[in-house]
C-alpha cells in the first residue's frame, strides 16, 4: 500500500506541476506564432515562464488545481475498492503539501472539505483490460475557469452568428466555432476542445471530456472527424480571439472529436473546453507492488525552457500604481496600459462578493485593487505563504460588481476575461478601472507577492477568504477603463463579425 500510495502521490504532484511535452510543443508553437510585441505575445511570453518555473519548483501551474478525474485500467481480480482509497489518501496528501488547492466544495452549506474529498470528489473511472500484472491510471486535472466554458448543443437550432445548424456534419462545425467563441478569454484561451458527437446528456459530456485525454498531437483514425478536428483549429485561429482575449493569431491548441451512438429524438453536440494549462499525466504500475513501472504522456528527453526572455517584457512604458489611488490617477488609465502593482493588494471572489452585498468589508476598500484570486496557501508557523496566486474568471462577479465598486470606492478590479456592460457602466460612474492579469500564471505572480499580511472571511475556506497581500511590480494590463471603453467587448465583436462570414456550409 505503501508503494501504491507513493507513485499515485507523485502522479497527482507531476500532473499539476508539469504540462505533458505535446502541450509544451503546442504552446511553444503558439508562442512562436504571434506576432512580438502585441498583447497576446507579451501574455505568452508570461505563460512560458510560468510553465517554466512550476516546473523548477514543484509548484502548481495554475492556482486552480482542478477537478481531478482518474482512468483506472486493472486486471480481473484487482481490489478496486483498495486502489481507490490509495487514490483519496493521494489527493490528500498533495492537498496538505500545497500541490492540489482544497477545491471540494457542499453545494448546501458552501462548507471547503480542506482536503479535496467529498462526495463526488475525485471522480474515479475503472476499467478491466487483460494486461496481467499492470494497471493502468491517468489524470485529468481541469480548472474551473474552464470548465464553465464547457457547452451541449440540441440541434437543430439557430446558433449565434452561424445560423441555423442541422443535424449533419456541417451543422457540428457551427457548434464547434460557436463553442471556441463563447469562451473568449473565460477560459484562459488558448485552449483546447474534446467534443462529443450524439450521445444522451450525460454521457455526452462524459464522452467529450473523455477527449482530452489524448495527446494533442494523435491523428484521428476516422478521415471525416480528422478532417474537421483540422478545419477547427485550423478556423478558431481565424477568429481574433487570441491569449487571454487580448485578440491575436492562436487561440486554439487541439480540437478532439469522439462520436457515440444517439437516440432518434436527440443530437447533442458537445464541447468540453480545457485551457492552456492542460493538465494530463498517467503512468503503468506494478499490479502486486503498485510501484511505477513507466509514465504515459512523457517524453524520455529532458524537459527544455519554454520561456525565450524572463518574465513579463518590460518596455519602459509601464505605469507604476501604488495603493491607495486616487481618482484622478485612475482615469488617466486608459485600455492597453500595461501596469505594475506595489503596494497593498485584497483578493475577493465568489464568496467575498455575495458577503459585501449584505456586510461591510473587513478592511477599508477605498482607493484600493480587488483581485480576483483563490490562491494555493500554506500555514508557517503564525503566518501564512502564497504559492500560486494566478487570477480567476471575473465574469462570475459581474452581478456584484457594479454595486461593490460604488459601495466602498474601489478603484480597480482585477481577474481575468473580462466584466460586463453593468461593470463597465460601474468604472465610468465611479472612475475606476479593470486589469486584466494573465490567466493561469500562479507561479508568476506568486513571486510578486511580498508578503501575506493578514486574512479575513477564513470562514469561507481557504480559496474564497479575503488574503491581505503586498505586492512588488506586480504586472497587469488595463483591458476596461473609466471612458468606458472595453477590450474584450471590441475583441468579442470583432470575432462575431469573422464568425459571421463562416456560416456558408463547408461540409457536405
């Protein structure tokens, strides 16, 4: 038990820490491909390093560790009941070690399990295969950011800029484009697609996660499914959308298409979006000693530097904010401004906005920066240290926001992907401003972070608290400004006119 526990331990730690090779290579690519010095390269360039130091580190990629889904493979005879207990003992040991964040959340009470166990929580899949001695096991860990993207189809329907999509070949590719569209910059594009053709409900979208657990770089072996997985990504990178929504030429890494058998009544169409923090891993063991015998998804060459430069490119025309700000400052912000944050800084997402509609803050919010984070934290001693602290999807926010930010003077905001019209519409009022941090990078900004000062709202777990940070040349661009004008707005426009031009039939 003991082998067993150790090689699904380092299992759990290397998938949330080290992205397989073929992601690497997609986002080598990626960054290879933009154009130097726009937005979307400048994020890229973040991306790379942060890839590169989770993995000298040991730290995790993204402050989301995900949901973890396991694919267990044994042969007849194996005691499934035992493995998945060494699974549960795994994931809380990699929660306790800072590896995996306590994501595991009641629905009823909005009470954190702390360690990542629940009910449901993980998801384990077992198989029987007639490889004696052996077992097989892979892992999935997919955030949250992404997977709200995720999206089922009934068609026929009328899909948003495409028209109407029927229940043929051509009418799937309009609900995959749609699929890469909605996601803007929510899902911390650029991502990747497993997608479900037919199919009930439920096991459309199991099916369509299912996807992800093959290799970028794999061929489909049906020659109609490949030639629309290569029409996809190929046609998503058409679109503008670009890093993070910041508009650009890569928003797509993979696009993989699996087909299940349907009911007449039914053809769902089925999208399940991961983001560039594609976290996949597996590994055989040793069915009597549960030691590893080899890794699955891992190449035997040593792991190469992604990054080209360190760290965010600086070009000498960042604006330095320190906390508390002033009015005036703020509205000379305008969109495309890359920032750097010193000073104090508050994090504040789900949880904190519902408590602020009916309670005052805990802290004095006037002139300051809420971000948007659920950090990876660990207790020393009487204080606390950050190790991931990567922002989350504000758009969740958008029903609190306009009232907190004229509430308590806030007079910056700060996520990823973006808020809507009534925030917006808040920023101008108010004068403040939105700063769009760059998704996923935990290990990045954790090293701006000088110091966690202090916690409130504990209660709510540790991911949803509000942490009291300080901060140093912490980089953000302002992407929503007091003038009222909104990047991802233009972003999202700009690519419903591209999309629109795709609606003549491709496929017979």
């Amino acid at each position: 038990m003991e082998k067993l526990h150790d090689s699904l331990l380092k299992l759990v730690v290397e998938t949330s820490t080290n992205l397989p090779p073929d992601v690497r290579r997609a986002m080598t690519r990626a960054l290879q491909t933009e154009e130097p010095g726009t937005r979307s390269s400048q994020a890229l360039q973040v991306i790379a390093s942060n890839i590169d130091m989770a993995a000298g580190c040991e730290g995790p990629i993204c402050q989301d560790t995900g949901w973890p889904t396991f694919l267990v493979k044994t042969p007849i005879g194996t005691d499934q009941m035992r493995f998945e207990e060494g699974i549960r003992r795994a994931i809380t040991e990699a929660t306790r070690r800072g590896k995996l964040r306590p994501n595991s959340v009641d629905p009823l009470s909005g009470k954190n399990s702390g360690d990542n166990l629940g009910p449901g929580t993980p998801t384990v899949h077992f198989s029987q295969w007639p490889n004696a001695g052996e077992i097989e096991v892979r892992l999935l860990l997919k955030g949250g950011g992404c997977e709200n993207k995720n999206i089922q189809y009934s068609v026929p329907m009328e899909i948003p800029n495409l028209g109407r999509a029927d229940r043929d070949l051509d009418g799937v590719r309009k609900c995959l484009l749609h699929a890469v569209w909605q996601a803007q910059g929510h899902g911390c594009s650029v991502g990747a697609i497993g997608v479900c053709i037919g199919g009930d409900r439920t096991s459309g979208y199991e099916h369509a996660k299912m996807q992800l657990f093959r290799t970028l770089d794999d061929v489909n072996t049906d020659p109609r499914l490949r030639e629309l997985e290569e029409y996809v990504l190929r046609t998503s990178n058409a679109l503008g959308i670009g890093t993070m929504g910041f508009g650009g030429g890569v928003t797509l890494i993979g696009c993989k298409i699996g087909v299940l058998n349907r009911l007449p009544a039914s053809f769902f169409v089925t999208v399940a979006y991961d983001c560039w923090a594609f976290r996949r891993l597996g590994a055989v063991l040793d069915a009597s000693s549960g030691a590893i015998k080899r890794w699955l998804y891992r190449d035997e060459a040593p792991v190469e530097p992604m990054a080209t430069r360190a760290g965010f490119p600086l070009t000498g025309r960042e604006i330095p904010l320190r906390p508390p700000l002033g009015e005036a400052d703020v509205r000379r912000l305008k969109v495309g401004d890359v920032i750097l944050i010193s000073g104090p800084m508050y994090t504040g997402r789900d949880a904190v906005h519902h408590h602020l509609m009916k309670h005052a803050p805990p802290v004095d919010l006037r002139g300051q920066i809420l971000y948007h984070c659920g950090p990876v934290v660990l207790k020393e001693g009487d204080g606390w240290r950050m190790t991931a602290a990567g922002p989350t999807t504000s758009s969740r926010e958008e029903p609190y926001e306009a009232d907190v930010i004229g509430r308590y003077g806030l007079r910056a905001v700060m996520g990823k992907g973006g808020m809507g019209p009534k925030t917006l519409a808040a920023l101008r009022e108010h004068g403040a401003v939105y700063l769009n941090a760059i998704g996923g990078a935990a290990q990045y900004y954790a090293r701006c972070i000088e110091a966690v000062e202090g916690v409130d709202l504990l209660e709510f777990g540790l991911p949803e608290a509000m942490w009291h940070l300080r901060v140093k040349d912490f980089p953000a661009i302002v992407t929503m400004d007091s003038a009222g004008h909104s990047l991802h707005a233009d972003v999202q426009a700009a690519s419903a006119e591209v999309l629109k031009t795709l609606a003549t039939p491709v496929f017979a």
